[in-house]
C-alpha cells in the first residue's frame, strides 16, 4: 500500500481568498482540528506577508507536534529568513518556495529570462536548505509552463536539496488528462525525480481542480494540496473532503492507495471552517453540503429507506455527519411520511396516513421543507380535526394603511356554508367579528399568543388564544404559514370546543 500524504493549505491559500481571514486564535483553532484530522503537513501561512500571518505560524509551529508545519515563502532571502523563523519551534518544519516558470509570468511579472529564473530558483532552495531539512518547491503556474523549461527548473532544485517537488496548476486552466501527461512526463525526463516526492496542487477555476489532482495521482504524484470546504484563491482550491472521499470510495480505481485522514472528522472541521471565514457551505457541496446525504422525492427516499446504497455511494457516518436523512417536502412520497411518523412515535391507521398525507401536500406546497415541528402541528390538526362543528372554508381580508380592514369569511356548518362580512380593529379582530356574526356567539378575547414554531421565511406561525363565553374558559390553538389563516383556525377550534 501506498501513502498519499495530504497536504492541507487551508490556512494559507484558502486564507488568500477574499473575504476568508481568520485571526491567529482561529487559525490555531483551524490547526488543531487538522491535525486531530490526520492532514500530513499544515500549511500555517506566508510569513513575511504581515505579522498577523508570521505570528500565526509561529503559534502553531509550537503548539501542533504530529502534523509537519509548512511556511510559504518567495525565492527572496528575507521571504525564507521569515519563514525559518517563523517555524524555529516546529516539531517537523517544512519550507515552501515557489517561483513562476511559465512565459507570460516571466515576461510580464518578472521580465526575466529563462537562465535568470533558474539561477533563482536554485539560490533560493539552496539558502532554503541551509536553514531547514524539508523543502517543497512549486514551479508557478507549472501548467502553462514550457515542459523543458520546467523540466530543467525542477531537476536543478532537486539537486540542491528540495525534497518535494509540487506542480501547480495555478490558474485552474488545465483538465484532467492535460495533468496526467504533464505528471507522467516530469516523471519520465526528469533524471533525478525519484529524491522527491511529486505533489499536485490544483485550483477550480473550471470546477477541475478534484478530477485534476486525482488524475495526478493516477500518474504518480503521492502528495496533494487542498483545503476544507475547496476554499482558496478566486474558485478555490481543490478540497480534502473530494479528495480523500474520492480515494475510499473507488478503491477500484486507487487501489493499493490511502491516506491518514480520519474522515469522521470530516464535518466537524468543515463546520468550523466554514464559521471562522463565514464562507457558507453551499447544499450542494459534495461530501460536506447540507443536501449531500439527503433525500426528498419519494422515489428516492423509498429507495433509501429500502436499500441505502441504491443512492448513496457514501456512507454519511464516515464523514461525520450522522445518518442519511429524508426529508420531507413537496416531492415525498406517503412512505417516507409514514416512517418519519413513526419516527416522532405516531400510529395512524391507513385512512388517518391518507388525510394527514393530504394535508402534508398542501402544506407542503406553501413551505419549501417540512421540519418536524411542521408535522407535530400537521398531525395535532389531524386528530382534531373529526370534531370540527365549525370548520373555515375560506377567508379574504383587506387591509392597509389607509382602509379599515375587512374580512370575509366563510365557514361550513352541518354541511352548510355561511358567509359573513366585518370591518375591526385590524384583520385578525375583523375576522373574528364576521365568525361571531355566523356564529351568533359573542365570545370575549381574552389572551392571544402568536409565534413562529418553524424557522424561516416560509415559517408555521402557532396562534394559541383563550376565549371567555357564558363564563367558561376555552382555548384554542392552531397553525398554519398564514397568520391570518392560524388566527381564524384557532378561534374555530375553541369555538368548536365550546360547541361540542
Ligand atoms: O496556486 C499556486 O500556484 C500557489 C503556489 C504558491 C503553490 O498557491
Ligand atoms: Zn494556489
């Protein structure tokens, strides 16, 4: 078996993505939930870039002791004297050097030539060397890059001592067999290649960067760069959970590969990352996304509940992240209703599954995910809903500013339909007033409670009310994603009980 080492660089060019800083104290947070991860090499940050990052690279050089501590630096001698320093405390220290090596970076950036650009690479790594026994060396933008050119680059930085040699694909721009051959060709013209290990670091400017490091691997690379959540410069990088997930799961394809990654680590380092940058894992987001192992048109969630496997290829527990979940929404079918039912611990008969599941659908044509609250309420409607002697038809209401509000409402009683019209206070007391008009009762309001029992827009508003008629005491209770329409259901309901 063959290791790839994992080589985690969320702290630095995860941290160059606009937007995504984090303190030192969040950094070393960062830090200890990598190494707890099993990454090989942390890349804490670049230190000569401002005090902030050499500091946080000296605190995790002293306080992280099985992972390798990496510091980036240019090929200047203040960048490497920076990041020497910065990594004095460090159990197992690395340098990270890098220099561009494609034309239009030489034309245009530097304004070197070739022999120039050589001449500096192996300075650096030299006075890199002097000061630390593991050097990494990326030749920039590789990708782009004139294959002898790079080739002659990487064989005179390995001669002075750099000991992993990383090939960035630094503007995103390559695709996966591009990688593949580049990978194959260093290995295969570079003459002294086999004294260092061969690493890919991608970024996802074209959404390659997972497939193109994985294409690397294929070709012999043993090490990868990449970051939580693919966070990194512009699209990003490509991220460790693709990665090492990609790795597991088609041991097919990689056999006799693995890497030290305690994957059930995977979410919580996820979450953590994503609240320190405050960069927001989208659903969609494979492995780590909220929507990754969740199921919610019934086809699949039948599927699921039957067989897992039938449509995950993952299991969610190895990343942490508890059990596959089906979720109820307008596209679930009456068996997944049922189990999630039996879940919260009801037992309806069939014909009460075929009402609730009724009004399940409608109420799930209002609300983009049904929560389990939603269906407590749902279910409590349900189990009422047999004594109903008065029960809403519908209801209009106007309201404004400028206008009294009025409401009209209509309400069926023993098979018959009553209409009634009334202006009030506000909308909710002209409804009342217009029941009470069908109803001929005149109950006193005596309490009025609404809140929101479901989270977001779209949230189930409870409305729970206590009603003082002939000197007796009811309440009512209901809810629906209309205040209004929760109002209206409430009062019927302590209507109907006094009616009862
Ligand atoms: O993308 C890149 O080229 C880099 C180098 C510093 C390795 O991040
Ligand atoms: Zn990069």
């Amino acid at each position: 078996m063959e290791k790839i080492i994992i080589f985690d660089t969320t702290l630095r060019d995860g941290e160059q993505a606009p937007g995504a800083a984090m303190t030192s104290d969040q950094k070393l947070e960062v830090a200890f939930q990598l190494e707890k991860l099993g990454v090989d090499v942390i890349e804490a940050g670049f230190p000569i870039a401002s005090p902030g990052d050499f500091k946080a690279v000296s605190t995790i050089s002293r306080s992280i002791k099985k992972s390798a501590i990496c510091g980036l630096a240019r090929c200047l001698k203040p960048d490497i004297e920076a990041a020497c320093k910065s990594l004095k405390s460090a159990k197992h220290p690395r340098i990270h050097i890098f220099l561009a090596t494609s034309k239009i970076h030489l034309k245009y950036k530097f304004k070197k030539a070739e022999d120039e650009i050589l001449e500096i690479a192996r300075s650096a790594t030299r006075l890199a060397r002097k000061l630390c026994a593991d050097i990494e060396f990326s030749p920039e933008d590789a990708t782009r890059s004139e294959r002898d050119f790079l080739f002659r680059v990487i064989e005179s930085v390995i001669a002075e001592g750099a000991s992993t040699i990383n090939i960035p694909d630094t503007t995103g721009y390559s695709y996966p067999q591009e990688v593949y051959s580049l990978i194959s060709d260093i290995r295969e013209n570079v003459p002294n290649i086999n004294k260092a290990a061969l690493s890919i670091h991608c970024h996802d400017d074209l959404g390659l960067a997972t497939a193109n490091s994985l294409s690397a691997v294929l070709a012999g690379a043993r090490q990868v760069h990449c970051t939580i959540n693919g966070i990194g410069e512009r699209a990003g990088n490509a991220s460790l959970e693709e990665i090492v997930m990609a790795l597991k799961t088609r041991k097919d394809v990689f056999s006799d590969l693995y890497t030290d990654i305690n994957t059930k680590n995977i979410f919580n380092i996820s979450r953590l990352v994503s609240s320190v940058t405050g960069f927001i894992v989208p659903p969609n987001k494979a492995i780590v996304g909220k929507n990754a192992f969740r199921h919610e048109s019934g086809i699949h969630a039948d599927a699921v509940l039957k067989k897992r496997t039938t449509y995950e290829i993952m299991d969610p527990e190895d990343i942490g992240m508890g059990k596959s979940q089906i979720v109820l929404g307008k596209h679930s079918g009456r068996h997944g209703l049922d189990k999630r039912l039996k879940d919260l611990g009801f037992r309806f008969n069939q014909s009460q599954i075929n009402e609730i599941f009724a009004r399940f659908k409608k109420l799930a044509d209002k609300k983009k995910e049904v929560f389990d609250d939603d269906l407590i309420a749902l279910v409590e409607e349900e189990t009422r809903a047999g004594r109903k002697v008065y029960e809403l038809v519908s209801v209009r209401v106007s309201t404004g500013t400028d206008i009294a509000p009025e409401a009209t409402v209509k309400v069926r009683h023993r098979n018959k339909v009553f209409e009634a019209k009334s202006t009030g206070d506000g909308p909710v007391d002209a409804c009342f007033k217009a029941i009470d008009k069908i109803t001929g009762l005149s109950p006193k309001l005596s309490d009025y409670r609404l809140e929101a029992v479901t989270s977001g827009r779209d949230a189930l508003g409870e409305v729970n009310l206590k009603l003082t008629l002939k000197s007796k005491v009811i309440s009512g209770r209901a809810s629906s994603t209309d205040i209004i329409e929760a109002s209206l259901l409430a009062y019927l309901n302590a209507i109907d009980k006094y009616a009862a």
